[in-house]
C-alpha cells in the first residue's frame, strides 16, 4: 500500500470515529495537503508513522493519536489491529500489569503498577496485590510509569479503596452518542483496604490515560493526596484500527467527564496535591505514611511497627 493509500485510510477513520468530528475534518484536510505536498514520499514505515503521528498531534495535541508501526505482521478482528488472545499472553508475561506489591518498613501498602489490563484478565492478579495489602496501615500507588489500560480496572482498585459504590468518571462515546457511567463495585474478592486509612498516589509525565484516570478520579473524590509531577494529558479513550499489515492508527471514539469537575485532563494533566520531582515522589509520599503510622501508638502489638517506622524515617533524611 503507498503513502496515498494508507492516508486516505488514516483520514476515513478519523471520520467515522473521532469524539471530534470538527478535528477530524481539519486532520483530514491537513494529512492531505501534507499528502500533497510530497512530507511522506520515500519514508520506510516506521518513518512514516513518526511523521504522521507528529502530523496527527499537530491540531490539538491529543497524544492517543497516533499511527503505529508494528514489526510483526498485525492480525485483524472486525476491523481493529487486536488479537484477544495474545493480549491475555501479553499479561501474564508482564505480570498481569503488576510491578510491585509489598508491605515495606513500618506496615506501609506500596502498590506499583504499570499497565491496567481488564478485570477478566488481570483480575484474580489484583484482587491478590489488594489482598495482602488489605491490613497495612497507609497504601501508596505508584503509577508513574503507568500508561493506561482498561477502565474496568481502574474502577475495580477504585472499589477497595471506598465503602460504598461510587460514581467515579463518565465517558461519552461519539459512537451512538451515549456517555456510560463508571461506577466502583459493590463487590470486591478478597479483603478492601478500607475508607479511612490514607492513601498517596505517586504520578509523572509518563503517567497517562487510564493511570491519570485512577489519579485524577480519586484526587477529586477527596481519597487519596497524588504525589510527584504532571500527568502526560490523555483523557480521551482510544481504538485501534489496521491500515496495513504493519501499521495501525489509534482513534480516540471517547472523553472522559469527570462527575465532580464536568470536565477532564486532556492536554493539562492530573496536577499533583503535593508536587515534587518524579524521582523524589517515593521518598516524600512514604515519609508521609509513616508519619501518620507514629500516629497510631507505639505500645503493645505496635511497637514493632512504631519502631520500624521510626528508622526508617530517620533514614529517610
């Protein structure tokens, strides 16, 4: 397929499916006269989707724009460059999306996540991660090299962190003109962390999409303080669609709107409550927790974990 082609292509689905249409026909527009102008004569395809990437992003900045090249020949279902079942085999090579889940010094949660996979899929990997953390004094997420995932996940963490089921995003979908409700579940496995024990979520410029979801959802329920720096900006979910055996363009079908803001972090980011370098957000969210840890007494049962949480903080500086 030649560059015209595969333009013409990018173009008919940014038509058919981006939440802004008006957008749509200004990328379109300019994607042809890049066309025209000879931008993409002569470049490999991984070239090729650099440049229309960068073109893509030009209008508005909106970072789930993109067309991507892919090494491997891309398989097709119903139109979209997604093969179900090397997703699931993708998951559970990386953990199901789990870095980390500990209890560190002092009986403090650390979470660290780095890609949110479906509930049907990672599920039983997260009910576990929330299961051992359940009993722990203060929880810090580390999202700061999440790039997203799906929303049932955020909402499924969400659940264990909340008594009650609670409405936490919405999305409108152009797609049928429908905006869905994202609510927490009425129902976890395992055991919940709990309502009023603290939690930090730690967040970065690498932090995007879904994770900024979990960020800014719970920065706005008031449940947890998000530590660190400025989200990436993308708050708009996406599909893939297949343009050729090698590459692909994601088109964002949605936006999020948020039920206590009216709005999202498209473009801005999730702002953090206490903003430090990305590095030092560890560091300043654990100090946090244990400071609340000394709190909660030092005698009997706790004395070990007053006591552990005191050299630690010391080594803290």
């Amino acid at each position: 397929m030649d560059e015209r082609a595969r333009i013409e292509d990018v173009c008919r689905r940014l038509r058919d499916h981006y939440v802004f249409p008006d957008v749509a026909e200004k990328l379109a527009v300019f994607l042809q006269a890049r066309l025209g102008d000879g931008a993409y004569a002569g470049l490999d395809d991984q070239a090729f989707a650099v440049a229309v990437t960068q073109d893509l992003q030009s209008v508005n900045g909106d970072k789930h724009l993109r067309l991507r090249h892919h090494v491997d020949p891309l398989p097709e279902v119903d139109g979209e460059s997604f093969d179900p079942e090397e997703f699931r085999r993708e998951a559970e090579l990386n953990g199901h999306g789990i870095a980390s889940a500990r209890r560190l010094p002092g009986n403090v949660g650390y979470l660290e996540t780095k890609l949110f996979y479906g509930p049907d899929i990672a599920g039983e990997a997260l009910a576990a991660a929330m299961t051992l953390l359940a009993t722990t004094d203060a929880l810090i997420v580390d999202v700061r090299e999440n790039r997203g995932g799906d929303p049932m996940a955020v909402a499924m963490l969400i659940s264990y962190l909340v008594a009650e089921p609670t409405h936490f995003n919405s999305i409108y979908l152009r797609d049928g003109d429908v905006t869905n409700q994202f609510w927490t579940l009425p129902y976890v496995p395992g055991r919940r962390f709990g309502v009023d024990k603290p939690v930090w979520v730690l967040t970065g410029p690498t932090t995007f999409s879904g994770a900024e979801d979990l960020s800014y959802s719970l920065q706005q329920l008031g449940r947890a303080k998000t530590v660190g720096a400025v989200t990436g900006g993308g708050a708009n979910p996406r599909k893939q669609y297949k343009v050729d055996e090698h590459l692909d363009v994601t088109v964002p079908g949605g936006r999020a709107v948020n039920p206590v803001t009216g709005t999202n972090w498209e473009g801005v980011g999730v702002r953090p409550d206490i903003a430090v370098d990305v590095e030092a957000a560890f560091d300043t969210a654990y100090a946090l927790a244990l400071d609340h840890v000394l709190t909660l007494g030092d005698s009997g049962v706790r004395r070990q974990v007053a006591d552990e949480a005191r050299l630690t903080l010391a080594s803290l500086g």
